[in-house]
C-alpha cells in the first residue's frame, strides 16, 4: 500500500512539475514529452519515414517533428491522434500531402506544414477538417492550387502561402472560405490579381502580397476587399498610384507600400483613410510628396519615408498627422535639414525620430524635440565634437550612435547615456584608455548591475582589447591616455569592415596597382586599334569616288536614315541606397553616320 502511495505521489510531482515519467507514459526516442498548458510532444532530428504511431500515447495534445534525416511521409498515420489540437511538421522534407491524411481530427484547429518540399497535395488532404482555423503552407514548392483545394477547410481564418512558386491564382481557389480573415501570399510569382479570385473571401482583413512583381492593382479588388485593415503591396513593381486608388478601403489601418518605383504622393491619396495609423512608403523614389498627401490622416500614429530622393518636405505636409508618434526620414540625403525649421516645428512633439545616414546635421537640430523618447543617428558621422548634437535630449530612453565616429565619450555625455535605458555604440572605432572611455567605464561602475543597455560597448583600440567589452575591463589593464594614432586604418571609424586590415594594406596596394596597368593596357591597345583602322580606311576623294561607283551595283549605299541607334535605359533602371545612376553622356550635335563609312555632301 505504502509503494502505490509513492508511486502516485511521483507522478503527481511529475505532472506538476510538466514532466512524466518514463514508465508512466510512453515517450518515442529523440523526443521530449510533457503536459504543461496540454500534453506535447517535440520530436527532433529523428530517423523516421512515417511517425511511429504505436510509440505514442493516444491522448497527444499537440505534435512537433522537426528537422528529420529522411523525408517524412504526411498521410493516414495522423490519423491515431484523435486528441491532437495542433500539428507541426517544418524542415522535414515532406515532398507531398496525401489524401485524407487527417481524417477523423475533429479536433485539429492548426496545421503548420512550412519549410519542406511540397510540391502537390491531393484533392482529399484536408477532408474532414471542418474545425481547422489556421494553416501554414508557407516555404514550400507549391506551383499550382486547383480550384476548391481548401473546399473542405470552411472555418478557416488564417492562411500563409508565403514563398512558394505560384504563379498565376486559379479561379475559385478560395472556394468556401467565407470565414477567412488572413491571407499570406507574399514572395510568390505572381504578376496579376484577378479580381475574381477574391470573390470568395470578402470578409477579409488582412492581405499580404509583399515581393509579388505586382506593377498595378485592379481596383475593383479593394471594392471586393472593402473590410481589409492591413494591406501589404511592399517590394514589388507598382510606379505610381492614383487619387482614387484606396476610395473603397475605408477601414484601412495600415498600409505598407515600401520597396516599389513610385516617384510621388499625390494629393488626397490617403482621403478616405481615416482610421489609418501606420504608413510605411519607404525605399522608392520619392522626389516629392505633395502638400495635401496626408490630409485626413489625423490617426497617423507612424510614418516611414526613408531612403528615397526626397529634396524638401514643406510643412504643410505634416500638419495634418496631429497625432504622428514616430517619423522616420532616414537616407533621404538631399535633405538639407537646416533649412526645414518650420517643417521641424511641425512635428516637434513626437516620440520618435529616425535620421540615419543623412550625413552632417544641425547642431541645434534637436532643440525644438522635448519630448523625443527614441532616437536613430546611425551613419551620419558623428564624432566627440559633434555629439553635443544630443545636448537638449533629456527624456531619451533609446539612442542609436551605431555606424559613427565617435573614438570616446567626453565625460559631460558619459552621465547623459548612462541615464539611457538601451544605447547603441556598435561599429565605432572606440579607444579603450582612461581618457577616451573612462567616464563611461566608471559610470557603469556605480551602477550595480552595469549599464542597462542590451549590448554594451566593444573596444576598438588598442587591438589587444579589440571587440572586448567595456564591462569586461580589467581596471590594471586600462592605459591611462594612447598615444596619437599614426596608423590611419585603425583611425577610421567602422562603418564598414576595414578591407586595408583584413587583405593587408601591402596586397591591397599592389591589387590596385596591378588594375591601373591593365586599364592603362586596355586603353593603349585601344587607341592602335582605332588607329589601324583609320589608316586602313583612308583614300584619297577620287579613290573613294571610284571605289563606291565600282561597289554601286554589287551592294546599295548605306545611308544615315538606316542607322542602329542604341540608347541606354537609365531611366528605367532602379538605383538602390548604394549607388547612383549617372545617365550617358549626350550624343554630339547632328547625326553621326555609322563607323567606317564617310559622309559626303
């Protein structure tokens, strides 16, 4: 009596501390089984084709099979979980659903079946799911979904298709998913949406078609769509929008557009969005955002316009985002700042401001921001002396400094960051000696915990402390003040790796050396070529006059309406952050007949 008493204490112990043991329930091997919120059962890098089902208990809640050595067959086998509430199977190199694989699983509400190989699923797989809520078929194969593929799934609200190879949408293909609210299918092949398709999912909120090749939108999909409140059309090829283009999304709250080739923001684009809060139109090519762009946009709370070509914003333009909490202008950098003072008071009570990589800034930029919590200053080579750009931050509670110049931290600003609940210091080329880094090594000394910022700084002098962190420090191994730096690799700030310090500077040299020979070789072997060829082709004007009588009956005159002209299309090419697209030089006056034939008049 006494050793079942013990025994069921023991496993009374075990289910509360979310484990059981071995020879209470079975567990397969490579699996790890317990019953915290359900009974679950994690299986990783097993050897199977097909689950074990007999090594299971019946009773499993929820199943998780991961990164198997062997592709894993999904089928009939599923079937023995009549209790199964969610099903994972990722990174198993499924290469097909088969028919009725989850039969009789009234329970089921998520199957999550991304990351394999599936390249088709049968008509049947998914019968007798009619309570299943969501399924993830994302990072598959998939190239084609018949018509009525989900016919059977009428409860389902979420579906991911992201990343596969559809390329064309089948008429029909949401067959009675009326209930249906998600839709993934984003970084696919798709060129076109056929109004049609979506016939069958009216209800839905959010539609996400992000890297699709889209370069237009019918707009009978938004009349169709009229209850979406997240639409993503982000990295595809869409040029340009149309005033009336959103008139139907009246619900809209947040809409991504980023990554296109739009070249302006019309006026009244945004008119009909009144409840919208989030807008993300960066990394196009903005040159202008005109002055009525954002009326009505009083529920704007985020507004992302980095990284295009934008030369001015007026400040009529922000006047209506009369609640705009974060504002990011990162990369736009023909944006002479200095010049703005009136735009910047109109958004002088926001929380947070993005102003990366814009190079040189006002000194006095921040003056007007007194309640500005969260910062980005990445890239916009600031240095000791500049810092004191952050002088009228008081409230601060994020900063970014990462992609600077900054060799240390004047003592005056040591106290100010340390203040800072998360800072970022990365990739600046920081001097670890007691007059460079010392007031911040001694402020995260009072603290007791150290700074409290996710990553602390890392030294990048002297290289024997190099990529240490300045909590790290041994206070005995601090000098007290290096001497000036001579070695003007180690002087620049790391914005970048430096490239002189991983190849060696002598090999370097020489590579760049050995360029300049070739391109001077290329141009002198050139420049004989169109020497000979001149040579060849001269003779005297009777010569000439002879030759082209002689040639007039065996072959016609070229003549200077027939010429090839090939022009190069830098107006259509996409130029990203990185680079600039310089257009050719303009031709000389006049038209020039093609080479090796003189003109005469």
């Amino acid at each position: 009596m006494n050793f079942d008493i013990s025994t069921t204490l023991l496993v009374l112990l075990a289910v509360l501390a979310g484990t059981i043991p071995t020879g209470a329930r079975r567990c397969p091997k490579h699996c790890q089984c317990d019953v915290r919120e359900r009974i679950r059962v994690v299986c990783s890098k097993v050897d199977w084709v097909v689950p074990p089902a007999s090594e299971f208990e019946p009773d499993v809640e929820e199943l998780v099979i991961s990164n198997t050595r062997h592709p894993l067959n999904v089928g009939p086998v599923f079937q023995y979980f009549k209790k199964l509430v969610t099903l994972r199977v990722n990174d198993a190199n499924v290469p097909s659903v088969g028919d009725q694989s989850f039969w009789g699983l009234v329970l089921l509400k998520s199957i999550d079946l991304s990351r394999n190989n599936i390249t088709q699923m049968a008509p049947n797989s998914f019968r007798g799911q009619d309570n299943l809520i969501e399924l993830d078929l994302s990072r598959n194969r998939l190239d084609n979904i018949g018509s009525g593929m989900f016919f059977h799934l009428k409860e389902l609200k979420t579906l991911h298709l992201i990343d596969n190879s559809i390329n064309m949408l089948t008429e029909r293909m949401f067959l009675h998913l009326a209930k249906l609210k998600y839709l993934d299918l984003s970084f696919n092949s798709i060129d076109d949406l056929p109004p049609e398709v979506f016939k069958d999912v009216q209800d839905l909120k959010v539609l996400k078609v992000r890297g699709c090749q889209l370069s237009n939108i019918n707009p009978q999909i938004y009349n169709i769509l009229s209850h979406l409140t997240e639409l993503d059309l982000g990295q595809n090829q869409i040029k340009f929008l149309d005033r009336e283009e959103f008139m139907d999304l009246r619900h809209l709250h947040s809409l991504r557009l980023d990554g296109n080739q739009l070249s302006a923001i019309v006026d009244n684009l945004f008119i009909h969005q009144k409840s919208m809060s989030f807008l993300d139109i960066s990394r196009n090519r903005l040159a202008m955002i005109a002055d009525r762009a954002f009326e009505n946009l009083a529920n704007l709370t985020f507004l992302d316009v980095s990284y295009n070509k934008l030369s001015q914003i007026a400040p009529v333009v922000f006047r209506p985002l009369r609640n705009l909490q974060t504002l990011n202008i990162s990369g736009n950098t023909q944006l002479d700042l200095s010049e703005m003072e009136d735009t910047i008071l109109a958004i002088k009570n926001i929380s947070g401001l993005m102003v990366a990589d814009m190079g040189a800034l006002p000194l006095n930029l921040f003056m007007p921001f007194r309640r500005l919590g969260a910062l980005n200053l990445s890239g916009n080579h600031i240095d000791n002396i500049t810092l004191q750009i952050i002088d009228p931050l008081v409230h601060l509670e994020f900063l970014d400094l990462s992609r600077n110049q900054l060799n240390g931290i004047p003592e005056r600003y040591a106290t100010q960051l340390a203040r800072i609940a998360d800072v970022k210091l990365e990739n600046n080329p920081l001097i670890c000696d007691w007059c460079h880094m010392g007031p911040l090594i001694m402020q995260a000394r009072k603290l007791t915990d150290g700074l409290p910022w996710q990553e602390a700084p890392r030294c990048f002098l002297p290289e024997r402390l190099r990529e240490v962190r300045i909590d790290g420090l041994d206070q005995d191994g601090v000098e007290d003040c290096m001497e000036v730096i001579v070695d003007e690799d180690h002087d620049a700030a790391s914005t970048s790796h430096n490239f002189l310090e991983q190849a060696g500077s002598v090999s370097i040299l020489a590579a760049c050396g050995l360029i300049i020979f070739v391109l001077l070789a290329i141009i002198v072997v050139s420049t004989a070529l169109c020497l000979s060829r001149h040579r060849a082709r001269y003779y005297t004007h009777e010569d000439k006059r002879d030759t082209i009588l002689e040639k007039n009956a065996e072959t016609p005159i070229i003549t200077t309406g027939s010429e090839i002209n090939f022009k190069f299309p830098y107006n259509e090419r996409v130029c990203t952050i990185d680079e600039m697209c310089i257009p050719p030089p303009p031709p000389p006056p006049g038209k020039m007949a093609p080479a090796g034939i003189e003109r005469f008049d």
